[in-house]
C-alpha cells in the first residue's frame, strides 16, 4: 500500500498510508480523521492565547502526579479513589488545546511554566520537597502503568521515582531565592540570568529525563537511556529562562540611574551625618594688667579677641592617613566580624562610626551586595542615629594633609567684647612711720653743752629722733633760745650764771 505525504495548513508535514490511486481530497479527509487540527492555520495570536491556556494545564498536571505519588503509600483501596478524584479535578480545570496547538513550542512552554508553579506552597523548602518528590514518584508510577508493568514492577518504579523528582529543588529554589534580592541592572543583567536559569532547568529536566529511563528499563528493556532527552533540555531551558525573566520583571530591583548620578566611592568624611556641633569661642589671649596703688593704680580693662578658624574637610576615608582614635572600614570588621559587635564595643566612636557609614556607602555603590543591602540600610540608619546622639565633643577634629580642591574659608565676625573697668586712684602720700618710742625712756641727767654763743642740736642719737632740742647756755644778761627756735628774753639769777643748762623738757618736733 502506498504512503501519501502531505503538508497540512498547520505546518506539519502528514505520512499516511491508503489505496493505490487515492485522490488529494481522500488523503486530507484520512488526515483531518486522525488530526482535526491540522486544517487550522496557527496564527501568533492563536500561539499566546494557547500559551496562556496551556500554564493552568500544567499546573493540574504537576498536581495530579503528585497525588498520584502520595497515593501509592495508602492501601490499595484507598489509592485507587483518590488517584481517580485528582485525574477528574485535572480534567475539569485544564482547559483542552485548540486542534492544531497540541503539539505547539508555545503550549509546551505553557506547560511547563504551571508545572514549575506547582512548587509555589506554604512551608517553604520542606513543603517544596515533598512536592517534588511526589511528582517524581507519580510520573514514574503513571509511565509504569502506561507501559502495561506489573503491581511489583509499577510500585518499584514508584518507590525510585522519588529520586528523579527531588532534582526539580535545585531550579526552583535559584528563583525562590532570588525574588527582590538581586539589584537588575539594565537589559543586560536581565539576559545573563535568564541564561542562567534557563541553563540550569535545562541540565536538570536532561537528567530528570534520563533518570525516568532508567527506571523504565526495569519494566521495559528496549526503553532507551536518552530518549526524548534533548528535547526536555530545550523544553526546561526555555521554561526556566522564562520563568526567572518574569520574576525579574515582577520582583527585581532595578539599579538607581546612573545618568545624573555623581560617583561618592571615595566621597570625604564630612558628607556623612554628623552629630551637631555648637560653636564655642576660642579665645586667642587674654591679657590682663596689674599695678600696685603706689604705681598708678589697676590696669584700664579687659578685652577678649576671638577668631573664627576655618573648617578644613577630611581627607577620604581608608585613602588618607588614619585619624587619630579611629581605624579603617576593613579593620574594624575585621576585628568585630559583624555591626552588631562593633556597635556594642568600645570602638564605637564617633570617627569609626562615620568610617563604617562611609564604608557601607561603598558597598552600597558597588551594587554587588544582593540580599545584603537591606541590612546595610538599617546599618545606616542606626549610625545616623548614633551620630546624632554623640556629644559634640566626641567628634574628633581632623586636618587633611593635602587638600586637592580649593576650600571656602568662612570667617565669622565675632564682637568684640570690652569691659570698662573704673580706674581707682588712692592719693596717699608715703608716710615714713617710725616706731612709737616712749618718751619717758629718752629722759637723761642733763646732757652738758659747752658755751657756745651760736645754737647747737644735740647730737645724740635718741634725743634726736625723739625730736628734743636743747637749748644752749646764753651770756649773761642776754637772749635765750626757747624750744621754739626763737630768741626771747631770759633773765636769769646769780644762780644761773652757770656753764651749763639744763634741759627743760622733751619738745616733739612737728611733721614739716
């Protein structure tokens, strides 16, 4: 019997056999018999919608194998009933291809898309293995029964199926994992992961493929090992690099603009918060003066000079010259291993904290932290806080060795405080005060003068400084010498034509 060839509107080439001399209407009408769909002519929209159909398809079908696994460990009676309720709810939410579809790169792309969303399921990495080890032992266990095996031959499939299906965690949780961690940075980065997770689900759907084989060679000896492997690579590289391209689209987190962005790297450490600083005077020299009253009295006033010195910035930090008191970004976490430590020790001061703020900064840049960067945000903030809360004193002043661009000198113009002082004079006259003498002790027997016709002072020295004047003898007849200096008339008696006098009493001399 001759084989007719013929190539239907769907783009599929038909081989079919018929009677010798069959026309091209009867091959169609055998053809359109056994393919309903090869009439219709696909269409792109005809493909997406198909494609649409097909993700709920798959997703009932991944649940079926695993009800189906889970159901080999219950008795015989009860598997069959419950096998039998999850093929009827797969039937009545599966929507059924259009003719012409079935077979379509798109609907199995579908496919394979609801199969991998079986795995989204509460109780995390648990819950998802489990999954996948049940539609591992299911799909084993529905190709053993296809295949006509035997009750022994269909539960040891069932029971090595596991095996094949656990390998289904390693693509699921790559983008599990990654959802809103990863920073996407322009199309290219988008295109390398997809590449990367469609690679991997491609490799594990090739020795998913190959494991389900080899388990069917036990029950069937001419099952080849690597049958329909190539086309379940290509069919799970595409699923997968579909797969992580949504999830980007849906969950990435795009990388800041970088068209007016200023590159802060090597940012200086004045450009992170810093805890307020009042100002306080410096006074640069207080002078005062000091006379005795005697000199002229006490100095004029006081006056307080103050200068306003001009902030020089930091040089950038772990590139200069360590600050005093603080160390570098790599240092500290070194030595702490972690925030949290550095935080609670000693070595938490003002200038390490803006070294481990100006070290995050870094990091932050770099976009290379992945799921680290939401923890290095809530670092930042607690040593903004921190920072704020630091007394003004514990900020340490810094002097840059060498300052590469020109710096604004701000000058504050600062009153200058006067106080007028009164002057206080005190007119005293210096006095030579001499010790108080008794004159009573200065009393002697008559000191004898010799005549002389001129006045004479007594020459000893404690009469003198008892200011007493002694008055010398006069002639006869004459004029006397009172205590007073002057000359008055003294008429003395026989008695007193003596040479010598006596003295009358003390005189004190008078202040000039």
């Amino acid at each position: 019997m001759p084989t007719y060839n013929l190539e239907a509107p769907n783009g599929k080439t038909y081989h079919i056999e018929g009677p010798e001399g069959a026309s091209r209407e009867e091959v169609i009408q055998a053809i359109l018999a056994r393919d309903p769909g090869a009439a219709v002519e696909p269409t792109v929209l005809g493909y997406a919608k198909e494609a649409v159909k097909a993700i709920p398809r798959g997703f009932m079908s991944g649940l079926e194998q695993a009800a189906t696994g889970a159901a080999a460990l219950l008795p015989e009676e009860y598997e069959k009933p419950v096998v039998a309720k999850a093929q009827e709810l797969a039937e009545r939410f599966s929507p059924t291809a259009a003719p012409g579809y079935e077979d379509a790169i798109t609907t199995k792309l579908g496919e394979g898309l609801g199969s991998m969303g079986t795995f989204i399921v509460p109780g995390g990495l648990p819950a998802r293995t489990l999954m996948a080890g049940a539609m591992g032992a299911g799909e084993a266990r529905q190709r053993a029964q296809q295949a006509g095996a035997t009750p022994e031959q269909i539960s040891e499939a069932t029971a090595q199926g596991i095996l094949p299906g656990l390998t289904d965690i390693v693509p699921v949780e790559r983008l599990i994992n990654g959802l809103g961690k990863t920073v996407i940075k322009g199309y290219t980065t988008r295109l390398v992961r997809m590449a990367e997770t469609g690679g991997l689900e491609g490799a594990q759907e090739m020795a998913q493929n190959i494991g389900q084989n080899l388990i069917a060679q036990g029950y069937d000896p001419e099952q080849g090992t690597f049958t329909g492997t190539g086309e379940a690579g290509a069919y799970g590289a595409g699923v997968g690099a579909i797969a992580q391209g949504l999830m980007d689209l849906a969950f990435g987190r795009r990388a800041p603009s970088t068209r007016n962005r200023v590159d802060q790297s090597n940012a200086p450490i004045e450009a992170i918060p810093q805890a307020p600083v009042e100002a306080i005077p410096q006074v640069e020299a207080l002078t005062t003066g000091k006379e005795t009253a005697l000199q002229g009295g006490v100095a004029a006033g006081i006056e307080a000079i103050e200068t306003a010195t001009p902030v020089v910035p930091a040089p950038p930090v772990d590139t200069a010259p360590p600050v005093a008191g603080a160390a570098t970004f790599d240092e500290l976490r070194t030595k702490h291993g972690g925030f949290k430590p550095f935080m609670t020790s000693p070595d938490a001061t003002p200038a390490n904290m803006r070294v481990w703020y100006a070290g995050n900064e870094r990091r932050l840049a770099t976009g290379k932290e992945g799921p680290k960067i939401a923890s290095i945000k809530k670092q930042q903030e607690q040593l903004t806080k921190a920072l704020a809360a630091a007394p003004a004193a514990a900020a340490p002043v810094v002097t840059a060795p060498v300052v590469t661009a020109p710096v604004p000198v701000v000058k504050a113009d600062v009153p200058v405080v006067k106080a007028d002082v009164p002057v206080v004079k005190t007119d005293v006259a210096p006095v030579d005060v001499a010790p108080a003498v008794d004159p009573t002790t200065l009393l002697k027997p008559p000191i004898e003068v010799p005549d002389a016709n001129a006045q004479q002072l007594v020459t000893d020295p404690l009469a003198k400084r008892a200011g007493v004047f002694v008055q010398p003898p006069a002639p006869k007849g004459g004029t006397s010498v009172d205590a007073d200096g002057t000359g008055t008339a003294d008429k003395l008696g026989a008695a007193d034509n003596t040479s010598k006098r006596e003295i009358k009493k003390p005189v004190a001399l008078e202040e000039p």
